[in-house]
C-alpha cells in the first residue's frame, strides 16, 4: 500500500480517540475505526488487523483506569481472563476455517434485542441484584463463549460482556462495565498477537491511532464513573442500533 499521509495519519488518530471514548462506555468503537483505516487504504485485513493493534491501546488504557480505582480485582477474575483467552484464541482460528457470513445475518437481530431490552428495562444494572450462576460457571459459559466470539467476529464484544455481567451475576451497570474492559483486553490482545505474527498490522497508523486510542478511552472511563447508568444505558443503545444499521447495510 502507500504511504499514509500526515493528514490522514492525524485524521485517524482524532477518530481513534473518539471510538476509544465510546468503546469506553459501550463498545462499538470499530464502527468508526474500520471504515475509516479502509477510507485510508488499507484492505480489508490491513484495516482488521490494524484496527484490533490499535484497540489494545484503549481496552488497556480504561482497564488500568478501572483497576486502579478498585472497580475490578484481577486476582477475582483470573479464572474469567483465562476462559476469555482461550475462547478467543480459538475463535481467531475458526474465523479461518468457517463462513462469518452467518454471523453477520444473525448478529443485527441479537443487537436490535439488546437495544429494546436495554431501552425497555428502566432499571437495568441500577443496583446490583442477587447472583444467578458462580463466577467459575461465569468463566466457563458466558466468558468463554463472548470470548470465542470476539476473536471470531467481533462486533458489540463489550456490550455482550456488560450485559452478561449484570444478567447473570447481578453486577451494578457501572461494575459490569468495568469488568467488561477487562474481558475485552484480554480478547483483544489475543487477536492482534495472531494478526501482528501474519504481517498484517500498518504499524506506523497502527502507532497514531493509539495515542488517540489511549486518551479517548481514559476519558470514556472518567465519564463512565462520574455519570453511571445515566450515560451507559443511552450509549448502549445507540450503538446497537448504529451496528446494527450497518451490519444489515453490507448485507
């Protein structure tokens, strides 16, 4: 490919930021992050591969933020991460061997359910409520399988984490956020290891959209805490429906 201009390369790097700040808070940020590494020609690997370098910055940027202030206790959730790792691990190599196609025709709907569930349940992760299932049950199920899936597809990763955290163990929306940063990380790291290996990752814009990565997701954190469910509950939605849009507009 050629070279990536300065313009584009502070373009990109601005975008970054923006799609840290909303992955911060609900996920999603790919649907500004891929389009525009295509606009800047990248091919549609280059801009996969690229996209999930940069996004390490972010996950990482708001799981240290969180960490820090108490929200996640690593040593608590060991057995999640590593469920999440290999999940992943093991979705990055099926997406190699089987047809997302699937995927992209069921996912608009499971997206547009979250929305109208989220918009519908006025109370949702308002207070932390009783526990269905144990944490290592957590790890093994919900951990593994959204896991599995972000290394296998991707799209709406931490909004299924949030959800899975306040429906099945009964966590505070804010907590689940937390902990679904966490969980995304994780995911993350493992894809971009297999994509760094294969040679696909644009480096150079990988290295500018993850300072814009960096700072976006540090503030989408500090809103996350100083606002809560008043600001994650609209987000949530929104990008729903904004990924569903356009997962049903490339099909």
């Amino acid at each position: 490919m050629e070279l990536i201009s300065p313009e584009w390369l502070g373009l990109l790097a601005i975008i970054a930021l923006v799609a840290g700040f909303i992955d911060a808070i609900a996920g999603g940020g790919g649907l500004l992050t891929i389009p525009a590494l295509m606009m800047a020609g990248l091919n549609p690997l280059q801009a996969l591969a690229t996209n999930k370098a940069q996004a390490c910055f972010g996950s990482f940027s708001a799981t240290v933020y969180f960490v820090r202030r108490g929200m996640v206790k690593l040593p608590e959730v060991w057995e999640m991460i590593a469920l999440v790792l290999l999940g992943s691990a093991l979705g990055t190599w099926s997406v190699q061997l089987i047809d997302t196609r699937i995927l992209e025709d069921i996912m608009p709907v499971l997206l547009i359910g979250i929305a109208v569930h989220t918009l519908l349940s006025k109370k949702l992760g308002e207070e932390a409520r009783q526990r269905r299932i144990s944490d290592r049950l957590f790890a093994v199920t919900a951990a593994f399988t959204v896991g599995f899936y972000d290394g296998f597809f991707g799209p709406g990763t931490g909004t299924f984490f949030a959800l899975a955290f306040v429906s099945l163990l009964g966590m505070h929306l804010v907590n689940a956020t937390a902990h679904a940063k966490v969980m995304n990380f994780t995911s993350n790291i493992v894809s971009f290891a297999v994509f760094a290996v294969s040679g696909h990752v644009v480096w150079v814009v990988a290295a500018a959209m993850a300072v814009g990565q960096f700072v976006g997701a540090r503030l989408g954190a500090k809103m996350v805490m100083a606002k809560g469910t008043a600001l994650i509950k609209p987000v949530t939605i929104i990008v729903c429906l904004a990924m569903s849009i356009s997962l049903l507009l490339k099909s």
